[in-house]
C-alpha cells in the first residue's frame, strides 16, 4: 500500500502540512538536481523514508539517519549529534524533526556541519499543531523566529524561509484535527471524512485568493508549518 504522505487526500485532517510538504519536496529535489548534478542525500529523522522515492532519480546515495533502533536507516543518531563527517552530504532533509529534539540549536548546527559547500538543508517543521510527543514534543515557530534559528547557528550564504500553506489552511486544520478525534471517540469517525476534505477545499481556494492570508509578516497570519531552505557557501 502506498504510503499517504506521498499523495495527501483531501480528506486527510493534516493536509495543510502533508500536501504542500510533498509538492515542496517534489520541486527542491528537481531544482537541486538542476544546481548540482546528481547529490548525496542523508536523511535526518528519517523515519520509513517515505520522501525517498521523490529524490530517486536525481540522487546518486540516499542515507537513512534515525535516533532509534530502525531497521530501515543505515546509521543511528539524533539531530544533535549525526555520526558523520563534516561536508559529508549535498542535501540533507529534516523534515518535521527540529520540533521534537532536545535542542534545535545543536541541531541546527549539525546540519551546517554535515552539509557540503555549495549544497543545502531542506527542512520543515511547525508553526502551529497540537501536542503530538513522538517521542517528545517541545518546539514551535514564527517565520522570523525560524529565520534567526538557522541564520544564528551557521554559516549560510542565504535562508528561505515560506509558510507551507496560509492562514485559512491552519484554521481549518485546527478544526479538522479535533472534529476528527471527538467523531473518532465517538466510534463514528467515517462522518468526518466528507466534513474534512471540504473545509480543505475550502481553505486552500480562500488562501488563494488573498496574498494577505500568505504572507508571513502580516500580523495576525497562523501558519501550520514552515519550509526552510538553508544553503552553505560554496
């Protein structure tokens, strides 16, 4: 079965992050592919790896890194601290991982040290989600305050940081998130299905339709997660 996280449903109560997340992904890795040839990939917190088939055909070696037992990562280690030498990866991905370690500022320097010259740090990570300890759970971010994460423990000749979906998205993801769990308890959870995919319908064609609703330095803007694009002197 085809993991969900690579072609989001609508219906799914976390689209706001999932869906942009791989269209984002899907873009980067072409447009790295474009700047550096084929590139070496390593994987922080990588999970199942379920992003690896869209870096495939443009990579050269994709490694797994996880700070647990995990049967599919080649090599064991946190954020904090990865087992391998400095310049040692063109892309290194971190996605929705900073909001769980113990402390993104090391983490943040790991991913300069490992990353090679003229290569780059994909990395998302959120502004706005409920609790959700995997294994913990201790960290959000503004787009300012994300910026001066990575520009303050690095060297980076340039930081992008862009909200993965607008405003409207967030809310309506907030909404989705918790109708689905009281209609889940309620052991009627299919009823929320249909409710959810067409508040994500709704959002998306709003976010849309106002740049005002996008734009991170607008205040009084929620955004659910954030994409960052950190790239290091050649």
């Amino acid at each position: 079965m085809a993991d969900p996280r690579l072609d989001p449903p609508y219906s799914m109560p976390t689209y706001a992050v999932r869906g942009p997340l791989v269209r984002w992904l899907t873009d980067e890795a072409k447009r790295a592919h474009t700047d550096l040839g084929r590139y070496r990939v390593l994987d922080v917190g990588c999970g199942v790896k379920p992003y690896e088939p869209l870096f495939a055909r443009y990579s050269e070696e994709y490694v797994g890194v996880d700070p647990v037992d995990n049967p599919l990562a080649e090599l064991r280690g946190s954020v904090e601290s990865l087992p391998v030498a400095d310049g040692s990866f063109d892309l290194v991905l971190c996605n929705q991982v900073l909001e769980h370690c113990n402390d993104p500022v090391l983490g943040v320097h790991e991913l300069n040290r490992v990353t090679a010259p003229g290569g780059r740090v994909l990395a998302s990570t959120h502004g706005v989600m409920p609790y959700h300890p995997a294994p913990t759970d201790y960290w959000r971010w503004t787009h300012s305050g994300l910026a001066k994460l990575f520009w303050d423990n690095g060297a980076w000749s340039s930081v992008r940081v862009t909200p993965a979906s607008g405003t409207t998205a967030c809310l309506g993801m907030v909404f989705s998130l918790y109708l689905d769990l009281a209609l889940r308890r309620a052991r009627v959870g299919w009823i929320a299905r249909p409710i959810v995919t067409g508040v994500n319908h709704l959002a998306e064609a709003v976010d849309a339709r106002s740049a005002r609703l996008r734009e991170p330095a607008q205040p009084g803007t929620l955004f659910a997660n954030f994409h960052v694009v950190a790239e290091v002197p050649k």
